[in-house]
C-alpha cells in the first residue's frame, strides 16, 4: 500500500533509538524526509546513516539537542521548510515510588512527558491546518489505560497529555483541514526503556532480571514483547493519507496484554 506521504516532512523526537527510530525508519522507507532529534550525537548520527540507506531519495536531516527545552524545541522546528509530521516521544521518567519524588521530579517528568509535546504540537498545527495536511502521532504508554504502580510519574505526565489531545483534535478547524491527533500507546516492547523498568522490578522484587522478564512476557497472549520495527510500520500508517478520518484516539499496541472489553 502506497501511504502518501512521499515528499512530506516529518519531526521524529527521540529517534537516535527504540521506537522513535522505528517510527523514523518507517517513514523512510515510505519516502519521507525526516528531521530526527536525540540528545546523543553519536547515536543520533549513526542512525541517520542507516536511514539514509535505507531510501537514498530521502532527506535525512539530525538535530542533536534535548527536545525537553525551548532552545532543543527551537532548534528542531528550524531545520525542515515545513513539519507536516510530527512525532512526539520522549524517554520516560524513572520508576519509584511517589513518596520519593520531589516537585523538581514531577515538573521533570510533566515538562518531558506533557509540556513539550504541546508546545510542539501548538508551533506545528495551525501551518499544518493551512496546508491541508497534518499528522501527529504522540507515543505515549499502555500505561495510560492501565497504570503501572512504579510508573507514576510516567501514569500522570502522560494522561495529562491524553486528556489534552482529547479536545484539541476534536477542533473542527483541525479535523475539518485534515489534521490528526492520536496517541499510541506501546506496551511491552523491547527497548532500553522496558529493559530499565525490568531492572527496577528485580531490584524492588529480589527476584533476577531474567525472572522478572519472563514472567512480564508471560504476561502477553503474544508471548513475547512487540519489536521497534511493528511499532514503526503501525505509527507509519497512522500518518498516511488513508487515516485522515481517525483523531482524537489512543490506539493501543500491546500483543493483546490489556484484560478488557474497552
């Protein structure tokens, strides 16, 4: 299937790894350019040149910077012509527990999780609103819908963020322009993210690493945790030409580990 994005400019945010690079490595292959942002250079850059390889008729553009910060947010948004893709992702706050964090912590994590997503969101929209196409694609957490005790910090960022989206992708003047708004939702997928949370499950448990692992994959009808490259192509087609009629959805990829009805 031809998504119809050939051409377009996407801002992929945390894409040196994980699935910011899948989401990047997918729109690639659709051909995409794309301006991927991460904090560290070295593995920002070499991922930029397996992208490039990937579809050499593509633009492939880095901003090394920390998106969390309006000098990183600045920097990014003043590289392409024009964002008519916008992949919101930051790295999750720590686990913990809520009787350890601070405010310092919970601004950290809302500044991250919440607040830079909507001011990229908020400099992004209204020229995609114009131009008659937008695709923005928040990479949120399973979480959301069913919270992880030791992930609080990440549980409330992150809804908080959902219940904005709610409303602002429901705008006619958006959802009439053919502007979308979703948020996708990762369960278990076998990034460094999930790796550190398993660790912090040992270390709270006394059970191993390996312990901890098999029994969370235990946890997925699938039987195993979902890959960047699935998370990708999924993300990919959320900001093709064919899904202009779903916005204001939180679509949930986890193998099946989610218990309900709704």
């Amino acid at each position: 299937m031809d998504l119809g994005i050939e051409g377009k400019w996407a801002l992929v945010c945390a894409a040196s790894k994980g699935l910011g690079k899948g989401c990047a490595q997918a729109l690639v292959r659709e051909g995409a350019n794309v301006v991927i942002v991460a904090r560290g250079d070295d593995a920002l850059k070499a991922t930029a040149a397996e992208l490039r390889a990937l579809n050499p008729a593509v633009q492939v553009m880095t901003v090394t910077a920390d998106i969390t910060t309006p000098a990183g947010r600045a920097a990014a948004l003043a590289v392409a012509p024009r964002i008519d893709i916008l992949i919101n992702n930051a790295g999750g706050p720590p686990p913990g527990d809520f009787r350890d964090w601070d405010r310092e912590a919970w601004i950290k994590a809302l500044d991250a999780n919440m607040l830079t997503p909507i001011e990229l969101i908020k400099a992004t929209v209204d020229g995609m609103a114009e131009r008659g196409f937008g695709r923005i694609v928040n990479i949120t957490s399973g979480a959301v819908k069913a919270p992880i005790d030791i992930l609080g910090l990440s549980n409330g960022a992150r809804s908080g963020l959902t219940g904005f989206v709610a409303g602002l992708a429901r705008q006619p003047k958006l959802a009439s322009a053919n502007v979308t708004i979703n948020n996708l939702m990762p369960g278990a997928f076998d990034t460094d993210r999930l790796k550190a949370t398993l660790a912090g499950v040992a270390q709270k448990s006394g059970k191993t690493v390996e312990q901890v692992t098999e029994a969370r994959r235990a946890l997925s009808p699938a039987r195993r945790f979902g890959t960047a490259e699935e998370f990708g192509a999924f993300c990919a087609f959320m900001c093709s030409a064919h899904a202009g009629f779903l916005t204001g959805q939180n679509i949930l990829l986890d193998g099946g580990a989610y218990p309900g009805t709704f």
